[in-house]
C-alpha cells in the first residue's frame, strides 16, 4: 500500500480534494452550522466573502484515492462551567478502510506540523475520537455536542 498524508490550510485545497471531502467524505445533511461541507460551501461551492476561519486540514491518501481527512481549530467550548477555545479533532474516513488507523495517522500528521498541541484541550464529537485523540498522546478531551 502506498500512503500520502498531506497538511493543508482548508483554505487552499485542491478541486479533486473538495470535490471527494464534500460528496463522499462528510456526513450528508449535517444540521451543524460547523460541518466541513458547511465550511466547504463558504469557501468553494458558493463563495462567500471572508475572511474564513483557520482549519488545518491533514488529507490522507491511499493508493491513489482520497480515504479520509483529518481537521483542526480554534473552537469556543464549556470546559469546567468556563468556555475556553479548544482545539477541535474533526474527521472522516470512508466507511470501506475505517478502523484501520487512517484517522489516528492523519492526527499524528496535525500534531506533528503543530497543528495540535498535545497538551492543550482537544474537544471531539464522537464518541470513538475519544480514543483516537488520547492514543496519540491528547492529555485533556472533550466529548462536546455538536453545534
């Protein structure tokens, strides 16, 4: 098998990328004004002036085909009766290669380009992120509602 794990601002994808994370790598009809097809039509499908939030986004390829990404940033959210900004742990793998390890690869890469830091609050929004975020070493995750 060949990999390519590729860190990118969300803001500077590539058509093929968009075009795989917004019709096949996304939750459909999220009713989340945060989800990634959401920030994907700000910027891409029907564009909106900015500027945009940040988003790192860390896009892991598999033998030529797109499997599944892996995104970050700054997010406001209750922590101990305080809201503080978190580092979110947003992700999609196709459902053919999931548990495999491609999420866990694409947070290494987040953490390795500084993306992530490790020692600063994570929030997720599933309950297997949890996991995934804490074996790669995440010290403080929260399990957050998705808004």
């Amino acid at each position: 098998m060949e990999f390519r794990i590729f860190v990118k601002d969300i803001n500077k994808l590539g058509t093929i990328d968009v075009s795989a994370i917004y019709t096949r790598l996304s939750w459909p009809d999220s009713k989340s004004d945060s989800s990634i097809q959401k920030e994907l039509e700000k910027r891409y499908v029907t564009p909106t002036p900015g500027p945009h939030p940040e988003m790192a986004i860390a896009l892991i390829w598999c033998n030529g085909m797109l499997a599944g990404w892996v995104g970050t940033r700054l997010w406001p959210e209750k922590f101990k009766g305080e809201i503080i900004t978190a580092q979110t742990l947003e992700c999609f793998v196709d459902p053919e290669l999931r548990n495999r390890g491609f999420a866990r690869l694409g947070l290494h890469a987040l953490i390795t380009a500084g993306a992530i830091k490790r020692e600063k609050p994570v929030s997720v929004y599933a309950a297997n992120a949890v996991n995934i975020a804490k074996q790669c070493g995440c010290k403080t995750v929260l399990l957050c509602e998705v808004t």
